[in-house]
C-alpha cells in the first residue's frame, strides 16, 4: 500500500492532519493490526470502536472515527467520518484509482469462486494480479480486498456477491469494471428476490459500474437475461457448451481433469464437471479481452488453484475418495454435482450426503424433492440431513430403486457422522454437498 495518512484525512477534509507517514494496512480486525495499520471499527455485534484501544496495543497509527471526538484516543491518528463504511469505501475507491489496474468482476448464482480462481490464474501468467480472497466479496470484502491489493497490480479480479436487490449495483459503482462476466442464474436467495428473473434482473446489476467501451460475458443459455441486455452499449458475448459466441467440447473427463476443445485448440482443468468449462469459458473470454495469449491462457486454466472447499477431492483416512464441495449449495449447484459424480467412472460404490439447501423460501420443499432427478441407480447410498431434506427423502423412498437412502435431523449429525463411516468403504467415491449453515465441514474432517 502506497496511501500517507495525510493523503487519506485530506479524503475526509482533514486538512489538520498533516502527518506523511505511510499506512501499511487497513485491518477491521483489531487481532489482525500490525505494525502502521490504519483500524477501521466497524459496527458488528460488538462496536469497534470498543477495539480501537487494542488495535493500537497491536500497532495501529490511524484509526476512522465516528463518535463524538472528545471520547477519541490522544495518542494516535484520529480520523472523524460521518460513516465508518462507507468511508471505508471511499477510501477503497481512491486507492483503486490511485493504483488503477484493469478490473474484472465475477458474479452469478454459482461457479464464482472457481471462475475467479480460473480468471486470476489465465490473467496471472502476463499480468501482476489480484483477486478476492476468500469469500470477502460484498460491502465489506469487496473494499477490503481493493485495500490489498499491492501498489503494482495491472489487473484485479473481483468477485461480487449478493443476496437481496440492489447490492450489486453498489458494488459495480464502486468498483467501474472494465469487463464483467454472469456465471449463471440460479436460485440462489430465491427468498430475497423473489423468482428467477428477480435473480436475474439483481446479478444484471454488475453492469452498473461497467465501463460503456467494456465486455459483459453472459450465459447463451439463459433466456432471462436476453430482454435485459438488449439496450446495453457495452460489448457481448455468450457463451455454452453447445450454443454462444464462444463454445466448447467435452473431449475426456475423469475425477483429476477435464479437457476440452475451443476452436480446435485442448485446453485441460485440474476439475470435474461440464460446469466448470462453462466457467473456463469465462476465464478465457475474459482473458482474451484483456490480451492475454491464447498459450498463456491454455498454462493458468491448466495450473489454476481451487479456492478450498469447492469441488475438492480429498483422501478419507480408510482410502475413500471424497469429493467435498459444502461451501455453499442451491437446486442448480447440487443437481449439477450429482449428474458429475454419476457420470464418473469409479472402481467401487458411489455414495453422497446432501444437507439443506438454505434461503430457498416458499418453494424450498419442492426444490429439494426434485433434486431426485439427478438420483438414480449410479448411486448406492443416500444420506440425507436436515429438515428441507426430508422431501427429497420422500422422493427417493416411493422411487423403484436399489437405492439405500437416511434421513437425519440437524440435531443429529452424530449420527449421521457414525453412520457414513460405517458404511464407507475404502473403494467407494462420497460427495458431500450442502449450505455452508449445515455444517458438512465437520463430516468432512472426520472423514479424513
């Protein structure tokens, strides 16, 4: 970071502050301080300003202020602002043009993780690059993540979530991509928004900030976004498996990679699943837009990271294989999951344990129960968890089927923990997919 304490007061019309000293970081954690740090506190459960004293024991120079000045520290940097986010904010967007890299921004109802995980490595092989860590991509990661980027960065990959109307567009503003891709529309907080052109409607609002000469990159398969782009000056292009501007082929896929053809040229992924091309393609449509070589391109889609959690094939300590993806889940995220792993070519049983897909709203019940559609006889054992579970649960047991399927209430992961690996043997593949809230981490590290 490359912003002087002075530079960042004269942001807030604190000509008095005169202080030249470079911010080494910005940190709303106070455990995270160090040495020259700027603290931001936040409002969470507890007030950060409550944090500011031990934000200065662990080394900050500066800190936002927004309560009354006479109950500010003396013996550091004190900067009054009317609001602690949002000068957070503005302050993460006059760094963001101070340093002014190219900027690409990944939404959708799933796969942005793994497609800013994809954008980051093609764009890393010919650019200084950054991108969201973790999952810090709304209000408050979003800024946080431009706040860290290193002074030198020439292109930053943004994730951007969301789960009622209007977040995106704040984000967008903030952040003036120069190209934006929509990975898909889901169901994803079907509860804040409605239905599915609700959903589509609120993830079109990454265009708000987009560049009018940018590129927004969009599925070919969704027609709920074809009314909403029509007026959009920006550049377009779709993309799909079998339809779009720019399209794949499936060549060979097995549990370590998937390769494929793009105009007649192999590219390979260290992932699974036809879902994960799609995201591939945004990455190489993006990085293309950005000038990277198609070569450069093929080495970062080849040699991408995961982010932890997604798609992650794990060891179980009796030699299982397991397929962990239980960071988040909806209908379109599990079903597409499901149909991979019955694909799969394995050498014993396939086994799954699905927890509640959450914020669903009215029709969550239903949503579960059709996820029986991508169950079949591929599969050996079903173990279910968690109330909304229980119609999916329903669905299996009327079917005519070898199936073996369990139900477990949330009090009860114990029990289900027991029962999986009991059952689990060490030629079976297992995948756990499940809401975050659920829990499936636990079942996981037991497992290995």
């Amino acid at each position: 970071m490359n912003l002087t304490i002075k530079e960042i007061a004269a942001l807030f019309e604190q000509a008095e502050i005169r202080d030249e000293s470079l911010i080494s970081s910005v940190e709303f954690d106070s455990r995270k301080i160090t040495s020259g740090g700027l603290f931001v506190p936040l409002a969470g459960e507890r007030d950060g300003h409550d944090f500011v004293a031990a934000a200065k024991e662990n080394g900050a120079v500066a800190t936002f202020w927004s309560r009354d000045l006479k109950d500010a520290p003396s013996d550091m940097v004190v900067i009054l602002v009317a609001d602690v986010l949002a000068a957070l904010q503005t302050l993460a967007q006059y760094y963001l043009q101070k340093v002014n890299p190219k900027v690409a921004a990944i939404t959708g109802s799933n796969g942005k993780t793994t497609t800013k995980d994809m954008t980051a490595a093609v764009m890393a092989t010919q650019f200084n690059t950054y991108k969201t860590q973790g999952n810090y991509n709304n209000n408050i990661g979003m800024p946080y993540t431009i706040l860290h980027m290193p002074a030198d960065c020439e292109v930053l990959v943004l994730e951007m979530g969301m789960d009622h109307a209007g977040e995106l567009t704040e984000l967008s503003l903030l952040a003036q991509p120069d190209a934006a891709a929509i990975t898909i529309i889901g169901e994803a907080h079907i509860e804040n928004l409605g239905s599915r052109a609700g959903i589509a409607k609120a993830k079109m609002e990454i265009t708000a900030g987009l560049k009018r000469d940018g590129l927004l990159v969009i599925p070919a398969d969704e027609p709920l976004l074809t009314p909403l782009i029509a007026d959009l000056p920006q550049e377009i292009t779709t993309f799909g498996l079998d339809r779009g501007d720019l399209t794949a082929t499936i060549t060979k896929e097995d549990k370590a990679k998937t390769t494929f053809m793009i105009q007649k040229t192999e590219y390979t992924i260290p992932v699974i699943g036809g879902y994960n091309v799609k995201n591939a393609l945004i990455a190489y449509a993006l990085g293309k837009y950005f000038g990277v070589s198609l070569a450069n391109i093929k080495q970062g889609l080849a040699e991408f990271q995961l982010t932890k959690n997604r798609t992650e094939w794990l060891t179980a300590k009796n030699g299982a294989q397991i397929l962990s993806d239980v960071y988040n889940a909806n209908p379109t995220a599990m079903g597409l999951v499901l149909d991979t792993v019955a694909n799969l070519k394995t050498d014993g049983r396939k086994l799954a344990v699905l927890a509640d897909m959450l914020e669903l709203g009215p029709d969550s019940k239903k949503m579960h129960a059709k996820m029986a559609h991508h169950i079949d006889d591929r599969f050996s054992v079903i173990f279910l968890y968690g109330s909304e579970m229980k119609s999916l649960f329903n669905a299996l047991t009327q079917m005519d089927s070898h199936l073996m399927v369990y139900h477990f209430d949330k009090e009860n992961k114990a029990e289900l923990l027991k029962m999986v690996q009991a059952e689990l043997r060490p030629t079976d593949t297992i995948v756990l997919k499940g809401s975050n809230g659920m829990g499936l981490t636990e079942v996981v590290a037991a497992l290995i």
